[in-house]
C-alpha cells in the first residue's frame, strides 16, 4: 500500500513556546510569585539576624545590613542558658505527646468500639469542651495545678496537656472507618479489649496517630502562654519565655531576637520534612474516611 502523506503538524493556540498551555504557565508563575513572596520574610529574618543592633533601623532602608555579624547566634547562648530552654521545649513537648497520644487512642477507642450505655450521649459532652475558650479553662487550670502542688514544675507543663478532646474526636473518626469484622474475628481468636486496641485498631489508626503526634508537639513546643503563668524559675523556661529575655524594659535586641528565632525554627522544620508524607497521608485518609 502507498504510504500516507505525513499530517502537517498544527500549532495549539495558546500554547507556549515549550508546547506548554498558558494556563499551565501561568499557575507556575503564580506558584512562583507565591513561593518567593512567603520567602521574603525569613529572608528578612536571617538578613536581620546578621546585623548589628545600630544598622536594623538601616536595613530597613537598604535591604542589606552593612556587615555581617555571625557572631549573633553565639552571643545568644552566651546571653541566656538557650540549650537549656531547648532541653524543657523538647522534654516538655515530648512527654505532652506521648501521654496526649495514649489517653486519646484509648478514649477514642472506647467511645468508637466499645458498646456501654449513654456513650454517645457522653461522647457529645465532651466534645463541647472544644467550645469553651481556653482563656476561660486558665484560672481552674491553675488553681488545679496550684493545688496538687506542681506549680513552677515540669509536672505542671506537662500534666494539663496530657488530654485532649480534640485528639479524641480525631482519633475517633480514623477508628470507626476500621471495620468491626476485625474486632469480631480477634474476640473469636480468643483476644480482649487490650489485645484487640493494640494488636488490631491502633496499627490500623497509625497515620491519625501520627498526624495527632505532630500536631501536639509543634503545639507544646511553641505554647507560650501556660508556661508564662506558670514558670518562675529560670531554668524551667520554655524557648518562647527565653525570647523574652532579649525584649525588656532596657530595650529590644531585634538581632539576637531573631537569631533565636531562627535556632528555635529548626527542629519543627526537620520534624516536618521527615513526616511530612505521614502527616499528608493522615490528612487525605481522615478527609475521605472520616
């Protein structure tokens, strides 16, 4: 058979010069715009973290401090006792997570597999305590914890924030999209509640346990204002209450506060780029199971 002529190729209005659409290249320069303007302010941070306290007021003019001051992020521990502060934010977030984590698996548990009477109707009482204000839960808070004696502790960092209604309702919601099957055919082998939470729901639940354990520790490690009433002694500040030091009443140094800022940045950053696929994937899966 004779050979087919060859199609003379037809150019797609409104592609680009790359053979790529223009509303694609424009998404791309939006990303763009996008990016390099969330970028701008910890560009600014570092820049202002290099400067010496004469030239802020300058760089504010120029864009660039005249000289670069390294030194800054030494002078910071120098200054104040900041790996002890990031000792108490570690300690005390870590413990915060592991105990928030346990008591909401095991609520959560009990009120999504375990039938008893009036559940749902407590289930629904203790939801509503995500609508009362945490200011208004300050002062019996700290009456409580003034109380039992763990006042200026680490027991009393950490004690308050071991619960939490809403790690439960988020819990939860992962535990009922589990079929029941699974519970069925392990009490058959033989298994308990116990073996059944640990051995069967909670690996199941494992991405909204992870997504419930990176939220609580970014949340006690940059909590501020529980520490602040309190906190009295100095080595139980928190990185929050350290910063407090460069801001008194004898004036602010913005390039120390900064250069703090930034050392207190790097570990939620790190923590975030190694669970970032575990916090997406808990996300998506409560969205569409939930």
């Amino acid at each position: 058979m004779p050979e087919q002529p060859a199609q003379p190729r037809t150019t797609i209005v409104g592609e680009g010069r790359a053979g790529l659409p223009i509303s694609r290249v424009a998404v791309f320069a939006g990303l763009t715009l996008f990016g390099v303007t969330a970028a701008v302010p910890f560009v600014w941070q570092i820049l202002m973290s290099l400067a010496t306290l004469t030239d802020v007021d300058l760089l504010t003019q120029t864009g660039f401090p005249p000289t670069l001051l390294p030194s800054n992020y030494g002078l910071v521990f120098e200054r104040v006792p900041f790996a002890k502060y990031f000792f108490n934010s570690f300690f005390v977030a870590g413990w915060v997570t592991i105990l928030q984590v346990i008591t909401c698996a095991m609520a959560a548990y009990a009120f999504s597999r375990v039938q008893w009477p009036g559940r749902e109707k407590v289930f629904l009482l203790y939801l509503g305590t995500l609508m009362i204000p945490g200011v208004v839960l300050m002062v019996p808070n700290f009456a409580v914890v003034l109380g039992l004696g763990m006042f200026n502790s680490y027991w009393g960092l950490i004690i308050p924030g071991a619960f939490s209604a809403f790690g439960t309702f988020m819990l939860r919601q992962f535990m009922l999209t589990i079929p029941t099957s699974l519970d069925e055919a392990a009490a058959i082998d033989g298994a308990g509640h116990w073996r059944i939470f640990t051995e069967v729901v909670l690996p199941l639940a494992r991405p909204g346990v992870i997504v419930l354990a990176i939220f609580c520790f970014l949340g006690n490690y940059n909590s501020f204002f529980w520490p602040l009433i309190l906190v009295k002694d100095v080595n139980l500040r928190t990185l929050p209450l350290g910063l407090l030091v460069f801001d008194s009443s004898y004036g602010r140094e913005t390039p120390l506060i900064m250069a703090a800022s930034l050392m207190a940045m790097v570990p939620p950053v790190v923590i975030f780029l190694l669970l970032n696929r575990y916090l997406v994937k808990g996300i998506q899966l409560g969205a569409v199971k939930g």
